[in-house]
C-alpha cells in the first residue's frame, strides 16, 4: 500500500479568497490548448492563429462549464431534480461541487459549433485541432481529483492502493491517476501523433471519441459507482453507459465521414 499525500486542495488563500488546485488545473489546461492549437499546420492554414485561437479557448471555457454543469445535473442527479426547480440558482454553483465530462463535450463542441458559424470557419477543422489538445485539461483535471480525493476507486489489495480521506479504512485503487495517464498523457500521445496522417478533417474527433470512450469504460470497472445512483443494468455505472454512447458516436461519424462526405483537406 503507498500512503496517499494528503496534498492541500487549496494551493493558497489571501483572505476569503481560496485558489484551488483544481481550479488551476483547468486554466493550465485552457492555456496548453491555447499554445498547442497553434502548433499544428491546419489551424494556419484556417487562421486559427493568434487572438482568434485565444477567443476560441474562451468560447471552449464558457461550453465547459455550462455544459459540465448541466450535464452532472441531467446525467447524474436526474433522480432529485427539485432542490435545482426550487432553486436555480444552483444549476450554476459550480462551486458547490458536480461537473460531467461528457456534459462538457457536448458544450465545447455545441461552442465550438457557435465560433466556427460566428467566424465562418470549416468546423471539422477547427474542433480536429482543439480535440488534440484535450487530453492535456483532461489529465490535469484528474490530477485535480486526486488532491481533492474524490472520485474513489473501489477496494484493492494492489502494492499500490492508497487509503483515501472519506473513503474509510479501506485501500482503494487510485483511479484518478489511472485516468490521468490513460486519459490524458497516453490519449494526447496517441492524438499528437495521428493527427500528421493525411486523414479528413474530423477524423481526430473520431479517434478522441472512441479511444476516450475505450480507456474510460475500462477504468469505470475499478472506480466505485456514483452513490446516488449506483450500477445501471445490473453492472454498469452511468459513465460506462455515457461511454458507450461516445464509441456509438464515433463509429457513425466515422461511417459519416468516409462514406457521406467528400474528401476535405487533411488534418496535420
């Protein structure tokens, strides 16, 4: 067993102000995103460049939350929806807690949607080169989770399980950094790479889509389910059925792109 650091969520306070870690560990994200978007030819050659790229992320930010938001409330609390009907003002306290990835997807892509309209840009392109950079923020964000000890994986005699503070007397697994490696570090290595072959634009959000989906539905396996709702059909947790839905998306856009659509420029 390997003792859990017991890390101070607060990175530091100055007065009644509290600066978290993970609440940094979002802006670095948005910051990566902002330098590594730029990086890749394609976004040059469709002037996501400079100040557009830096309103893009902000476009990104602003879908992140209210999507992450609204997708733990729909997703995860849809068993008790009243205390948010009576008072909806906690759709929007982020601060007390509960945000869905998979909600935030759909709200940074529903931004990303927004952006390329607004600005008359092709929007495979455009979320090809922001989906790449992802993984960073998503990394990061689970690195986030681990400091703040929440997202428990389930008990384990591994060397390596660690006894985390309200999770009891049991050692667990540390599923947060098993997504942080697979869903951020080895997912960005796999994207970075892939995105210089000569594919049509979209297709990286067709290898986020399902490799995500892949390395999240295993890892669902040794985290403990969401305890207001526990396993659905029988076995599984919500994000493995959300999981699911994210290969399915993969496999039609895929069937989409290259059985529907003319061939576009490749993404590099």
């Amino acid at each position: 067993m390997i003792p859990y650091p017991n890390i101070n969520p607060d990175l530091f306070t100055i007065g009644p102000i509290r600066v978290r870690w993970y609440g940094v560990m979002y802006v670095l994200g948005f910051v990566a995103s902002y330098f590594l978007i730029q990086k890749q030819e394609r976004a040059k050659q469709i002037g996501l460049v400079g100040t557009v790229a830096q309103d893009l992320v902000f476009y990104l930010a602003i879908g992140l939350v209210v999507g992450g938001r609204l997708g733990y409330i729909l997703f995860y609390e849809y068993n008790d929806l009243m205390p948010y009907i009576e008072n909806p003002l906690e759709i929007i306290a982020t601060w007390h807690g509960g945000m869905s990835f998979h909600g935030g997807l759909i709200g940074c892509l529903f931004a990303s949607w927004i952006f390329s309209k607004r600005r008359k840009m092709p929007m495979a392109a455009l979320a090809d080169c922001t989906i790449v950079t992802a993984p960073i923020g998503l990394g990061l964000g689970r690195l986030g989770n681990f400091i703040n000890a929440e997202l428990l994986g389930r008990p384990s005699d591994l060397p390596w399980a660690m006894i985390f503070p309200g999770g009891g007397p049991v050692p667990r697994h540390p599923t947060q950094l098993y997504e942080a490696l697979a869903e951020g570090a080895i997912l960005f290595c796999l994207l970075w790479y892939l995105r210089k072959k000569p594919f049509r634009d979209g297709t990286m959000i067709v290898f986020f889509l399902l490799f995500y989906g892949i390395f999240r539905f295993i890892i669902e396996f040794f985290k403990e389910p969401d305890p207001q709702i526990g396993f659905l059909l029988t076995y599984l947790t919500m994000g493995q059925i959300l999981c699911i839905l994210m290969i399915l998306a993969a496999g039609l856009l895929a069937l989409y792109l290259y059985r529907y659509r003319g061939r576009s420029a490749p993404t590099t």
